[in-house]
C-alpha cells in the first residue's frame, strides 16, 4: 500500500515538473505552441544579432582571461553569468565545474546551478548526477536552502527501489547539519512531516473498509514517525515553537506526555537566551564578525557542540574569507569533536577559501597526520600549498617545515636505511633548492636568512642519522651564506658538535669563529678559553690565549677607530647646522640692505621674496614620509623681530593697496602665547594658503560645525603676513576631537593639516602621522600613476577585481599628486587577486607598479637640532628625501657670505672700511654696482 501510494505521489511530481518545462520553453518554440510567424522588423533582428556577437566576444575574452589567470574569481562570474545568458549550456557546465574546483561556491551560485540541472536531468541517470552534485553542493558551506532543495528534489524518486528511505535519510542529514538553526531550521522540520504526512495518507484504507492487520501495523509505524518527529522537533529551540507546539495539541489525539511538555519549556527558555544574539545579528551590518563571535561565546559556555559547530558555520557562511575566523573553528574541532570526517572537511573548505594563509595549510597538514590519512594525500595538499601563492617569503619557509617536520615523524631511525629517510633527506635537499630557486626569485629574498631549514637537517643528521660529516658540510654550506659573522651562530655549531662530535672539530669552530665574529667576539673568546681549560693541553692553552687577546685588541682598536669616526661625522653636523644658520642670517641681513635701498620697483620685489622667505622658514621644518605624506611641525609661536635689532622696512612714500594694509595693520600684533595647560581643547592648524585673508574669520566658519569656538590664533611674521598655521581653541574638549576629522580637508587649493596639540618635549614619541606603518595585507601600494589621475578613474580600474573600501592619492603639501595611491580592499584575497592582474597594467601610457602596502620602517634622527626655540617644534632634519633642498641652498656667492657679527678683517671677500665694518654708526650701506661687485670677486 506505502509504496502503491509513493508511486502515485511521484508520478504527480514528474507531471509537474512536465508543466514546468514546458512553461520555460521559449515562445517560438514550437513545442510551447507559441505564435513564431511574428518575427519583429529587420532594425530589432538586427540589433539581437550585434548583441549576440558582441557577447560571443567578450565570452571569448573571459575565457581567454581565465587561461592566464585561473584564480580571477570575478572574471569565473562575468564568464558563468554571460553562458547562462546565452544558453550555452554544456560551456555553462564546464565553467562552473572548473570554478568549483578552484574555490567553494556561494549558496546562490549553487542553486542557480542545480535549478538548471534539474531541468534537463529526466532520466534516472541524469538524475544520480544531480544527486552528485547536490552531494558536493552540501559540503561547500551549510546552507538550510540547499538541504531543503536536495530534500524535496529526492521526493521525486520515491517510486525508485527504496526511495522512501533516501528521502528520510536526506532529511534526517538534513536535519543534523542545519536542524538546530534557529530561525531557518523549522522548513526543514516542516517539511519532513509533510513528506510523512503524505505517506500516511497512502497509507489509510478506504473509506468503509476494514484494515487488515498488516495495514494497521504499518499505519501505527507511520503514526509514531509523525509522533516522534514533533516531539524532536519541541525540544530545539526555534522560532515560531508556539504555532509547532499548538499544531501537535490539534493533530494528536491522545495528550502530549508531561516529558515533551517539560522539554518545551526548557527549550522555550533557551530560546529566549538565544534571541538577542539572533536580533544583533538581524540588524547588524555586514560582516557582523562581531556578532558572530559574541553568539560563539554563548554557546562555547553552554557546551552543546552541536550548537557550537552550527553557529560556526553560520558565521562562515557570510565570513568565508576570514582566516582567523577559520583557524578558531578548526582549532575547535581538532581539540573537542575530533571527528576525522569533520575536521578534515572544515580544514579543506579553509584553505580553499583562504588560500594564501600559510598557517591554515600547516593546521590541515597537522589534521591529516593526526587522523592518519595516507601519505599520498598529504604530499598532494602539500603540493597545492606551494602554489597556494604566499604573500610572504617567510611563509613558504614555515610550510616547508611543516612538511618536513611530518616527513621526519615518517622515519624509523633505527634502521640504517629506509626509503622514508631517503625521502627526507630529498626533500630537505628540494626545499633548500626550492628557496634559492623559487621564492628568492619572486620575492628577491629566501626568506630564510639564518638557514633553520639546513639547521634542522644537520641536527637530524648529527642527531639521528649520527652522520656527523654531513652535519658538518650543511654548516660549513651555512656559514658561506653570510652568517659567519654572528657568534649565535658558531656557538650553535659548536654546541651541535660538543654533543655529537669530538674536541678536534669543536677546537676548530671556535678558532674560526674568534677569526670571522663581528657582533660578540668576546663571548666567543670566553667558550674558546673555557674549553681549552678544561679540556686543552699547554700548547693549546698558550695558542687559545694568544689568539683571543689579538682578536680583541684588534676589535678594540676598530671600536675606536668607529667611535672617533663617529664623533666625527657629529662635529661635522654640527659646523654645518651653524653654517646654516649663519647663512640665513647673512642672508636675511642682505635682503634688510636690498629694502632700505630700493625704490618703488624693489619694494615690489620685496614682497615677492618676503613669499619665498616664508617658504624658506618653514622648509626644515618638513618631515618626509615613507608614503609621501607630509607631517608639519608646529612652529614657534612667537612673532620674529629680525636679526641685529633691526625694524621693518620704512613706509613707502605712495600711498598703500589694500594688501599692504591688512599687512602693514597687523605689524603691531602681539606675540602669540599658548596655553599649554590648554592643550586638550585645542588643535594646531597648519599648510594654509599664505594669501589666506582674515584667516580668524575664515576658519571659524570652517570649525564652528565641530562646536563652539573660544578663539582663534592665526600666526603672522613681523612683515605682518600670515605664516600659514594657526591655534583654534574650543569650549569642549569633544569639539577638538571632532575638529580632527577636518585633517587633509583641502581650503583654497591646499590640504589643511589638523593636529592635536602636544608638547613633544614632554611627548617626544608622540607621532601625528595616522596612516598604517606596518604590513596591510588588504591594502595595495601602487605607483607610477600618472598625475593626471583621478580618484574616480583609479577606483574604476580598481573595483573589477573586488570591493574597493577606500582610495587614498598621494599628494604634496601643496595639494598636487605624486603618482602614488593606497588602494584598501575589504579582504586579503581581493587584494592578492588585484595584485596579480594589476602589476604591470598601463594607464594613460604609464606602467604602474602594484604590491601589497608594506611602508619601510621610518628613521628618525637621533637627536633634534637645535632650532629657534619652541616647546611644540618637531626635529628638523639636515636633508631632506631628495638631498639638500633648494631653499637650504645659500644664493649668495662664498666671496660676500658674512660672519653673524661684523668684523674688521678683510675676510670672505669683506673690504675693511665698508660701512657695515666701521666703527660709525650708519643707517644705509653704501651702494655697490656690477663693476664692484665683479672686482671683489676677483681679489678673491
């Protein structure tokens, strides 16, 4: 009778399916019976022909696009989206087949793929392959919409030899993986119950018939099924458990037992613990990788692994390309389930996912050992591993240690020989080769500076093998590759030969060592002197002394040599810095004469250096950094009165603009004091437009949006023009916090710059720069843009290859580009991808350079010169990134430089009665034309 009634429920299944073939038929098909004698006009067949062919193009693009590059993951997408499209149904297949072996597909590309194998699987074994791929659809992520589909698609082979029971194993599968969900697990359950309701409806007798006993067996089987499917179902905490439980009170006839009652309670209860974790996650924001771990923590303490493993795999689900998120997880069931099928299938879905992290590989590596999988396997994924495509050098160099570390866990050394340590002394030899060969190649470093894999293998050697004379040859191999000068080094030797070879050897390394070490000779000397003192005759003794005291005499007399050398270079700074400072001294009392002299046309001329003097004030106060940004020091605060006591220039006799006005009107304001107890409610502003007007009025209008304003201190130069930077205090402390979001604002063609205000002499480690100095592995560095480059234009270049978050250009501070830009994606594997199609890619015919943003580390001197004094001055530095800057150069030839005070020598080119020399006071120099100053040159 059941399977009377399980044929005819697949016969109505396979009819409608029928009907839904024939509904997605095109209509000029014929068989859909649809009218194929109305064509369209010439214009719209000509238009699907273009559109066809330009499709066909950019197939065939894709697909050439993935034959250099099979990892592109979008361009897998593009090319999977465009067959669809244009029904090429058995490239379609192959398309997503050679995806799905490259990376872990999401739910919806799963689904739109088994829809599609639905539809044309009409035979049984067309059927057995959808089953497969449904199979390896499951193990991808767990996904409540994939397990419903696969159930439901099962219910259509029931009238096969034991259907029914595939379908009650699909579900009860089902049901393990993705019953407990809390908000998607109650379809499931539903479903499952529909299916058994439906088989005991095929089951009822006629209506007035009497059952016979064997029907009545099987109808109290059925019931009981229905029964214990609900009772299972009330004691897991669900939404909507109330409408599940009121159903069950309708549907039994007999009262529900006091033990389900109470295990629906207890589930009621968890529920309600679960629902703020649930809700968190409902109205949080993508990745939500907070919330996931604040639910995983709950269930962590209630120790229900069940539950544990599901919320894992939910978090996963949506953060598939979050290694630690994996390496928690894997970690979890290497250490509690410790189910080999499990585990090994979590480890195998996180290195597909997150393919260039080194430690997930060594985790699966560790995983198949543990459990015992064949040797073949694991030298398999380990190969995968190696053209995983490792962002570092270092990391090929962790895996191969993995490697070997488990290929030496194979050897039985016991026996003399076995093919197992043959195998690892070849791939011991391989990884050496594979370092030098490959990953220095690629990264132009070994990544394996101190030779630890060749170390490893000389202490297996030495220690296991007792092969001591290949020991020796690895380390005399290791000492020719620039180690030779560390002690650590020798005595790492040498400890490896005191246990595992004779005092010979062990007297030779440490003469050697005393010969080659250059960062602790001492020490060395002091093994070489306490071996031969316990161990060594006279001779030795005599020679181990003799050879110790010369080294270190030696050594001594270098250290001072470097010392005096040093003190040097230190004197030499210092004679330059005072040169310097001399010079613009000189200089500024040149440009004092040149005014006092000059007329109408010179006054002009004035004003234009008084611009290039600004920029020369502030020039060394620029502090270069690794990515192009420049941090502004906070200048003196008070305004300058000149050198020698000397005024501002006289009024001119015409009458002033308005410029010269608002100049001339701020020449007597006061010095500009800071309140450093103040400093919380204040920021410092700096890079302004020198020709900023009313600047108190400008950028109080700028900052009034951050709260409200106490004052506003812009600083002038003597001259009466604004300097570029300024103090703007506020009422609260949150409106300077607020006010710091204004950083890189750009005002009047300039970025500004906003900084708190910090005493670095109390906060000498205090830094401004807010950009990473350290290694973002989803962030990109890209140079040799072209300055005309946009934002916009390098964010389209950009975003083919994934999620772009941000886009920083690098500019000067004056606001212009300097072919440089910071590129950050949302994850590691978008920006590893970017990387491989980017490098080398041409924009506006120039070649750009794309690498992951590793800043260098930055040098900072290692004592700030002694510049006009200022308690918020940043250390200035001699030279700047490209040498000595041009406003540090003095223009004024070395016959007329002057000394800070005047002399009655004829030095430098000086003549001794000139008017700055003599011992009578004189306003005005005397004037010199060409003539005298070509012949003073040329008593030079």
């Amino acid at each position: 009778m059941a399977a009377a009634g399980a044929e005819a429920a697949a016969a109505e299944v396979e009819e409608e399916k029928e009907k839904k073939q024939q509904q997605q038929l095109p209509e000029g098909d014929p068989e859909s019976g649809g009218d194929s004698e109305d064509e369209g006009d010439s214009d719209s067949s000509g238009d699907g022909e273009d559109e066809e062919k330009e499709n066909e193009a950019e197939i065939q693009r894709l697909e050439e696009q993935l034959s250099i590059n099979a990892f592109d993951y979008n361009c897998h997408l593009d090319l999977i989206k465009l067959l669809r499209q244009e029904g090429e149904l058995v490239k379609l297949r192959r398309a997503r087949q050679k995806m799905s072996e490259l990376f872990p597909l999401t739910e919806e590309i799963w689904l739109d793929w088994l829809k599609d194998e639905i539809k044309m699987a009409s035979e049984s074994s067309e059927r057995e392959k959808v089953y497969e791929l449904f199979e390896r659809a499951v193990k991808d992520y767990i996904c409540p919409e994939i397990w419903l589909e696969y159930a439901q698609y099962s219910i259509g082979g029931i009238g096969q030899e034991g259907g029914i029971e595939k379908v009650r194993s699909i579900f009860e599968r089902a049901l393990t993986a993705v019953g407990l969900h809390v908000t998607k697990g109650t379809a499931l359950w539903e479903a499952y119950r529909e299916f058994e309701n439906a088989i005991l409806e095929t089951a009822q007798p006629a209506p007035g018939s009497v059952p016979l006993p064997e029907q009545q067996q099987v109808l109290c089987s059925q019931l009981e099924k229905i029964h214990t499917l609900f009772r299972r179902q009330l004691g897991i905490p669900l939404l909507d458990m109330e409408a599940s439980y009121a159903e069950y009170e309708e549907w039994s006839e007999d009262p529900i037992p006091e033990t389900i009652i109470k295990n629906y309670k207890k589930a009621l209860q968890q529920l309600e613990k679960c629902k703020p974790y649930e809700e968190a996650l409902l109205s949080a924001e993508t990745p939500k990788l907070a919330e996931y771990q604040a639910y995983i923590d709950f269930e962590m303490k209630a120790g229900d692994p069940a539950r544990i493993q599901l919320i894992y795999e939910r978090a996963l689900a949506e953060n598939c390309l979050v290694p630690d998120l994996w390496a928690r997880y894997n970690q979890y069931l290497d250490r509690q389930l410790k189910v080999k099928e499990l585990v090994l299938s979590a480890h195998d879905r996180a290195v597909r996912n997150c393919p260039w992290t080194v430690g997930l590989w060594i985790r699966y590596l560790l995983a198949m050992e543990r459990h015992r999988v064949d040797h073949c396997t694991v030298s398999e994924i380990f190969e995968k591993a190696l053209n995983a495509g490792f962002i570092q050098a270092t990391d090929y160099v962790e895996i191969w240690q993995a490697y070997l570390d488990y290929l030496r866990r194979r050897v039985d050394f016991t026996q003399d020989s076995s093919k197992e340590l043959e195998e690892l002394r070849s791939a011991f030899a391989r990884a050496v080769e594979y370092l030098k060969q490959e990953v220095e190649e690629r990264f132009s470093e070994s990544g394996d500076p101190s030779c630890t894999i060749m170390q490893n293998w000389a202490r297996v050697e030495a220690r296991l093998c007792n092969n001591m004379q290949k020991a020796r040859e690895l380390w005399d191999n290791i000492m020719t590759k620039g180690n030779a000068k560390y002690a650590n080094m020798w005595l790492e030797y040498y400890n490896l030969e005191r246990a595992h070879g004779d005092t010979q050897h062990c007297r030779k390394a440490l003469h050697r060592a005393v010969q080659c070490t250059s960062d602790y000779p001492e020490h060395v000397c002091e093994v070489l002197l306490t071996l031969e003192r316990i161990e060594g005759t006279l001779e030795d003794w005599d020679a181990a002394v003799q050879k110790t005291e010369n080294r270190l005499a030696r050594v001594n007399e270098q250290r001072a040599k470097a010392a005096e050398k040093e003190a040097a270079l230190a004197k030499l700074e210092e004679e330059k810095a005072e040169q310097r400072k001399q010079s613009r001294a000189e200089k500024k009392a040149s440009k004092k004469a040149k005014k006092s002299r000059a007329g109408d046309k010179r006054k002009a001329e004035d004003d234009d250096e008084g611009e290039w003097g600004q920029e020369e004030e502030e020039q060394p106060s620029k502090k270069h950094k690794g990515d192009g940004d420049v941090l502004l020091a906070e200048e003196e605060m008070e305004v300058e009165t000149g050198l020698f006591g000397r005024s501002g220039p006289e009024k001119p006799d015409h009458p002033p603009n308005q410029k010269e006005k608002a100049s001339t009107s701020r020449k007597d304001i006061p010095k500009v004091l800071h309140d450093s107890s103040k400093d919380n409610v204040t920021v410092f502003v700096s890079n302004l437009s020198y020709n900023m007007t009313d600047p108190e009025v400008k950028l109080k209008e700028l900052f009034e949006s951050c709260g409200e304003v106490a004052e506003i201190r812009p600083v002038f130069s003597n001259k009466g023009t604004f300097r570029g930077y300024c103090y703007v205090e506020f009422k609260e402390e949150k409106s300077a916090l607020q006010a710091l979001r204004l950083d890189r604002k750009v005002v009047e063609g300039r970025p500004m710059f906003v900084s708190p205000c910090i005493d670095k002499n109390k906060n000498p480690d205090f830094k401004v720069f807010r950009y990473s100095t350290t290694l973002e592995k989803h962030k990109l560095f890209i140079s040799g843009l072209p300055f005309s480059c946009t934002k916009e234009e390098l964010e389209d270049v950009c975003k083919e290859h994934g999620n772009v978050k941000d886009i920083r250009l690098v500019t000067n501070r004056a606001g212009k580009p300097k072919g440089l830009a910071y590129v950050e994606y949302e994850n590691e594997a978008q920006a590893s991808q970017a990387v491989l199609k980017m490098d080398g890619l041409t924009v506006k015919e120039h070649v750009i350079k794309v690498a992951i943003s590793n800043p260098p580390l930055r040098k900072l001197p290692d004592k700030p010169e002694a510049g006009r004094a200022s308690q918020f001055a940043a250390p200035r530095q001699i030279y700047g990134a490209r040498g000595k800057g041009r406003t540090q150069l003095s223009m004024m030839p070395r016959a007329l430089q002057r000394q800070n005070h005047p002399v009655s020598k004829a030095e430098n080119g000086m003549v001794q009665n000139s008017p700055a020399t003599s011992s009578e006071p004189s306003e005005e120099p005397q004037k010199m034309s060409n003539a005298d100053f070509a012949r003073m040159l040329l008593k030079k």
